[in-house]
C-alpha cells in the first residue's frame, strides 16, 4: 500500500470505531435505548471494549499469516477505542446506575465478583493507553514497551470472564468469545516457542538467507541508508548487538562478491535491520548498491558478525568518535542506547567535510535535544565558503578535550578511514588516554582493501606450493590429490568439486567453520573477519574466501 492508502485506511478505522459509540449516543438523546435504557448503554459499551480488543490481539496473527503488513497501523486505534468504550462502560455503571455513589459501587463489587474481574481488566488497560503514543514508546524503549503492552493479554481475559459471569442464562456468546480469545493467546504461545528457538539458534550461530529491501533513506547527497527486512514480514531471522556488521552477497557483472557493512540501525528494532552506504565512484558494490537496489528487492547476506560491542555493560560512560560513513556502528551505538534510556554519558564527536557531508544530522540533533546525557559535537574539515559556525577542522587534541571532560579516564570507540583512525590513537595516547581503553572498528581497514584491491592476500609461510610446470593446481596434503584451479572459483568450490570435504556453514568468510591451513602458495581473501591474530600467525585462511592463480597446497 502506498503512503495515502495508509493514511486513507486508518482514517477509515478511526471513524467505523466511533460509529458505535455515535450511534448509542443518538439513541439516548432520542430516548431509543428501550424500557431499561441504563443496563442497555452498560451492555453495548461493554460489548464494544471485548469486540476491540479481541480485534487488537487479531491484528499480529493476521499480519503475519496474510503478509497485510499495513495492518499494523490500525492495531493502536484498537486499543484506544477499547480502552474508550471500557471506560465508558464502567463510567455509565458509576454514574447512572451507582448514582456517583462510591460505597454503593464497592458494596456491588463485593455482593458480585465480576465487577472485581471487570475492573481490573480496565485497570490493565491504563497504562496501555498512557503509553501508546510514540513520544511514550521512545521513552520506554522497545523492550520495555512490549512487555508492558502483554497486559492487553490480561485485560482481554478478564473482559471475557467479566462477561460470561455477568450472564445468567444464554452463555453462547461469551464462550464464543473465549474460543476466539482461546485461538489468538494459543496462536502466541506457539509462535513465541518457535521465536524463542529461532532466537536461541541466532544466538548460538550466524544466519545467512534473503531478506527484503523495505525502505531506501537518502541521508545526504552521496549516503542512502538501505532497510532490510524479512520477506514474511515478521522479526528478523537473527539478532544482532550494537556495533556488529552483516556480510551482502552480491552477483555483479556475472560475478559473486560479498561485502561487509555495519548494521546501523539499533537492536531494540526487531522487525529490520539497516545499512548506511556512501556512494564511492570507484567502489563497485557501493555504486551498485546506490544505482540498481530498489525498494521490493531481495538480497542475500549473513548476520551478524563483529567485536565492536557496546551495549553499556562494558562502562559507564562512553566516547564515540567518527569520521565520514564511520558513523554507522556508532550511531547504532548511540540509537540503542538512548532506546534504552542508558544513564551514562554519551560524548560523541563526528568529524565530516562540509555541513551537506553530515549523517543523520537531523536525528542526531533530535538525540541531543530529547537526552541530556547525549554530548554532540562536530568538526568540518571543509568549512569554507559555508554557514557553519561550529567547530572545524579535523580530530585534534583541542577539539577532544573541548568535547570530553577527564577524557583520559574514558572508554573510547573510534570508526572512520584508517588514517583518521591512526591520527585520532596518537592524540588520545598523547593526551594520557591508556590503549586498553581505545577500541577501533577494524574491518574498516579490511573493507577499504577490499575496496581499492578486491581481495586481501595471505601468503604461505612455506613457500610456493609445488607445480609441475603446467596449469596451476590446488593440493591437498592430507587427501593426496591435485587438482586444476579455476581462478573465478574459491578454494571451497573446488574442493567440492573434487569430492574433499571441507566443513563450511555461512560462505561469507565470518564463521570461521571453514578453517584450514595454508601450506604453500598465496591466496587471495575478499573477507577474513573470523580470523585471529594468532590464525593468522599459523598460516590460517578461509575455504570459503580463498582464491589463487598460483599453485597453493593445503592441509586438507
């Protein structure tokens, strides 16, 4: 559905939902309610609050089963007019037939139990009409909304026991009720079995498939932001924690490359997952990306992967510096953290080329203004002939200790180009700040490469592999054969081919199950995240990334 169809739909709901209320009231103007016109108005108000908020917990099955995502929008108008006619229900009690009398309702309440029942439904839903706004959500954070959001479970149980106690002859329609209550709350104990397994499964090991482009965000001239969601429309197949990247693979010009990208968006969104690219006209995925992803098209990648962590248990403040599209882990860093209403102080200095080259301004003006614990500063290097009344120039030693109070005792997280992040340690370092407490994004550095050369390269400690003076070939030393490379083919192709097992899972070089060892030659690596220091110490590549021209012997 478009924009205006949405907009159409929900006004269309918020109109249908008066109606009843609309109509009840012309009735008591016109005296048409019947010989008992107070019971009939407690009964049709009640009614109303059962029927809207059965049709609140029926929006998310009925999102996930039909894939009518745009139902979501009408699932807070539902809630509202239930909260509405459930008030209104207890409001026509109190008043007309109570008489305002407050010890005349509690004597009620105790003579018959399912006013008890009743009203703590109704009471159940106070908060969730409190906080249904999206000023509340932000506050609350995602987490902590949905599960105060689960006392719609609770107030839908005791409107329909409400009802079936309050009836004293014909039970069909209050049983009918509970079987649909019945059907919805077991829909969601299933479902919820089958998240939670799929969470712990995303936990314990990376996820690799498709997902859909749900959303293309221009953030400036050269940047978009890309938003991947699932295909089925539910939550993501994977979870992720601030700061860690995704791997896309991609097939450009008949030719399959994968590339690593931060996720920039925040945890605390279940429902997708974003990248922030900038368009470099000599780097092929991005103008890829930039110039044929649309919006509806679908994409392979593998998430997540990466040790850039911070999640506010490693400290209690935290520094975040960035320079340029180096803001992507941080301002995921920063998005989950404010979700989460950490206490901590946030100093985050960016450092970017003019005021048109500054990502997420806007949003992160909006962080500023909404937290006071979150510290914006930004330098320019290329200033002139602008507005900008800030800061300019690059990372410098003055502009840190103007943005960062005891910076020295700080826990500092810095992503950018190499050579703005090599600059920035030797200022921290000589403003006293320890180098345990300095973390950089390091596949940065693997990407540039990437980026400029393709592939990274690792060479043998051994020397060349043996060739016979042919074609290169590919050895295994420890199944005795030889075979033919094919240099458009990794090493764990062609050992497929050749019917030696090499154990993989993700194909995107960030598992680390496809480990094995490099006896001789040099071989090529596009991707080599999970590998150590000390791996690469021992020689160790990755099957699945490796690619060579010349002969190579493995121990395989």
């Amino acid at each position: 559905m478009t924009d205006s169809d949405i907009r159409f739909a929900k006004f269309l709901v918020l109109v249908n939902a008066a109606v009843p209320g609309v109509l009840l009231t012309w009735d008591a103007f016109h005296h048409a309610l019947g010989a008992n016109p107070v019971n009939f108005a407690i009964l049709t108000t009640g009614l109303m609050a059962l029927i809207f908020l059965v049709l609140t917990l029926l929006v998310t099955p009925l999102r996930k089963i039909t894939g009518w995502n745009w139902l979501i929008f009408s699932r807070r108008t539902f809630g509202l007019y239930a909260f509405f006619y459930a008030l209104a229900h207890f409001s026509i009690f109190f008043t007309l037939d109570r008489s305002f009398s407050v010890s005349s309702t509690l004597h009620e309440m105790v003579v018959r139990k399912y006013l008890i029942i009743g009203s703590i439904g109704l009471l159940a839903m106070v908060p969730l009409a409190v906080t249904s706004t999206n000023a509340m959500i932000k506050r609350l954070g995602a987490k902590r909304w949905h599960a105060l959001h689960r006392l719609a479970y609770v107030a839908a149980i005791c409107g329909v026991i409400h009802y079936y106690m309050q009836v004293k002859a014909d039970v069909r329609q209050p049983l009918a009720f509970a079987g649909v209550l019945t059907v919805l709350l077991g829909y969601r104990v299933v479902t919820a079995k089958k998240n939670g397994a799929a969470q712990t499964a995303a936990k314990s090991k990376i996820w690799s498939g498709p997902l859909r482009v749900a959303r293309i965000i221009r953030q400036t001239p050269d940047v978009q932001t890309f938003r991947f969601a699932s295909p089925d429309g539910g939550p993501l197949p994977f979870q992720h924690q601030p700061g860690q990247y995704l791997v896309l693979s991609l097939m450009i010009n008949g030719k399959k490359i994968n590339r690593p990208y931060t996720i920039s968006s925040s945890p605390t969104k279940p429902d997708y997952c974003e990248i922030t690219v900038k368009r470099e006209e000599i780097g092929l995925v991005s103008r890829h990306l930039h110039d044929t992803l649309r919006e509806g098209d679908t994409i392979n990648l593998t998430a997540p992967t990466g040790r850039f962590i911070f999640d506010g248990r490693q400290a209690k403040s935290i520094v975040l510096i960035a320079g340029g599209v180096g803001i992507t882990p941080l301002m995921a860093i920063t998005r989950y953290l404010t979700d989460q209403n950490w206490k901590g102080d946030i100093y985050f200095a960016y450092a970017a080329k003019t005021p048109n080259d500054i990502i997420f301004r806007k949003e992160l003006d909006d962080l500023k203004a909404r937290f006071p614990n979150l510290h914006v500063h930004v330098t320019l290097s290329r200033a002139e002939d602008t507005d900008w009344t800030g800061h300019k120039g690059r990372v410098s030693a003055e502009f840190l200790m103007k943005c960062v109070p005891e910076l020295s005792t700080r826990l500092v997280y810095i992503c950018g180009p190499n050579a703005m992040m090599t600059m920035t340690v030797q200022v921290l370092r000589d403003l006293g700040v320890p180098a345990e407490q300095i973390k950089l994004e390091e596949f940065i550095a693997a990407k540039q490469m990437a980026a400029d050369a393709g592939m990274t390269c690792v060479e043998a400690a051994n020397g060349a592999a043996p060739n016979d003076g042919g074609e290169p070939k590919l050895t295994f030393s420890r199944s005795a054969k030889s075979v033919a490379l094919a240099p458009d083919k990794t090493l764990l192709e062609i050992a497929e081919d050749a019917g030696v097992k090499i154990d993989f899972e993700c194909r995107s070089g960030i598992c680390g199950t496809c480990k094995t060892r490099l006896l001789g030659g040099c071989v090529m690596m596009e991707t080599q995240d999970a590998l150590t220091s000390e791996d690469k110490g021992r020689n160790i590549i990755l099957m699945c990334q490796a690619r060579a021209s010349g002969a190579v012997t493995v121990e395989a």
